[in-house]
C-alpha cells in the first residue's frame, strides 16, 4: 500500500477512536441526565403529580362543555377551571423549570478539547 496507505489507515484509526471517545462521553452525559431526573423525581413528588394534574386540567380545558354540565354546575363550573386553570399554568412553570436545571446541570459536564475524558 504505501506510505499513502500508511497515513490514511492512521487517520482511520483516529477517527474511529475519537468516535468511540464521543460515544463514551455521550452515554456518559445521558446517564448523569438520567440520574438526575430521577433524583428530581424523587424529590419532588408533588411537582410531578402537579405536572400530571396540570396536563389533565389542559386536556379538560381543551374539551368542550356541554348543556347538561352548564346547567348543573353554572358559574360554579367557570370558577373551577378558572383556578384550575390558573393552577396549571403554575404547575407547567414549576416543571419548565425543573426541567431546565437538569437540562443545564447534565450538559454543564463537557470535557475541554484539549483534556483527555475520565472514563
């Protein structure tokens, strides 16, 4: 092959390592996100279930009333979703915000260029 063939099997086998390197670097940040996210979970139960509770009084708003619960629940029924709705809005915050600090806390690991990765 040749001095030609020499270098380019060099530069093959770096690369291939450097994407090993990237591979392991990657597994390595999703799994620092993974544990994180649990410990968010872990730790904030109610925010969570908030979460959950947010995201069923969206889907509830998004429904349409009808005749029936007008006439049974009137202005009563209008006050509810107003605070549930209100409520929500406060749980979708709460979660936004968690879920940045765990987005930043998982991506604020990054190896500079030029040191090696812990492995």
């Amino acid at each position: 092959m040749g001095e030609f063939g020499d270098r380019t099997g060099q530069r093959i086998g770096r690369a291939e390592e450097q994407m090993r390197e990237y591979a392991g670097r990657a597994r390595n940040e999703m799994r620092n996100a993974e544990h994180y996210v649990e410990g968010v979970i872990r730790d904030n139960p109610i925010g969570i279930a908030a979460a959950a509770f947010a995201a069923g009084t969206a889907l509830a708003l998004a429904l349409p009333h009808t005749q029936k619960e007008d006439q049974w629940m009137g202005q009563a029924r209008d006050r509810l979703m107003e605070r549930a709705g209100e409520a929500a809005n406060t749980a979708v915050d709460k979660v936004q915000e968690a879920a940045t600090q765990a987005v930043e806390k998982a991506g604020g690991g990054e190896t500079p260029k030029n040191e090696a990765p812990q492995r």
